[in-house]
C-alpha cells in the first residue's frame, strides 16, 4: 500500500505529532514499510493454527502480597533533587497549545 503526502499528515495528526517537510517524507517511508510487512503476514495461510494469548508457553510465578514498611514523606524527599512542600517537582515536558 503506498501513502500519499495527505493521508501521512492526517496520521500525524491524529497523533499530534509535528513534522517538516522532510521528515514527514521519512516518516511517509517508514509507515510505508510497516504496512507492507503487515500486508506480507497477511499473505501466510494460518488455517488450523489456534491463537496465542502469550508467546511461551511459561506461566506467571505470582506471589503473595506481603504487607512491608514504606518510606515517609519527609525521608523519600531526603534524596529529591528538587520538591515543593510534601510533592516532587520535575521539569514540565508536556506543552499543551
């Protein structure tokens, strides 16, 4: 399946994702190759094989929840690199427009 320039931006889009001119065509390529892997499993005959709902055949080893100490407030602050009251503060990484 090839994209066009259109189809590729509205993906983008929908992701909100920004991209220039160049990388838009990179980006155009890449989704181009994934599509065509996807088309390319399509074409295997999987008629008789039952589905996977994990890829080993390994079971989860669980264990009990066991009630242990935690760490105070004032004591997990010690090691912050930055904090405001009782709260760790971090840089701000998402920018909303």
């Amino acid at each position: 399946m090839e994209l066009n320039k259109e189809i590729t931006q509205k993906i983008a889009d929908l992701a909100r994702l920004e991209f220039d001119e160049q990388e838009l065509s990179s980006i155009q390529k890449e989704l181009e190759q994934m599509i065509g892997f996807v088309e390319k499993l399509n074409e295997i005959d999987t008629k008789g094989i039952a589905p996977l709902t994990h890829i080993t055949a390994e079971d989860n080893r669980l264990r009990e929840d066991e009630i242990k100490g935690s760490v105070d407030n004032a004591t997990a602050l010690l090691n912050a690199p930055s904090h405001e009251g009782p709260f760790f503060t971090v840089p701000k990484v998402i920018n909303k427009n």
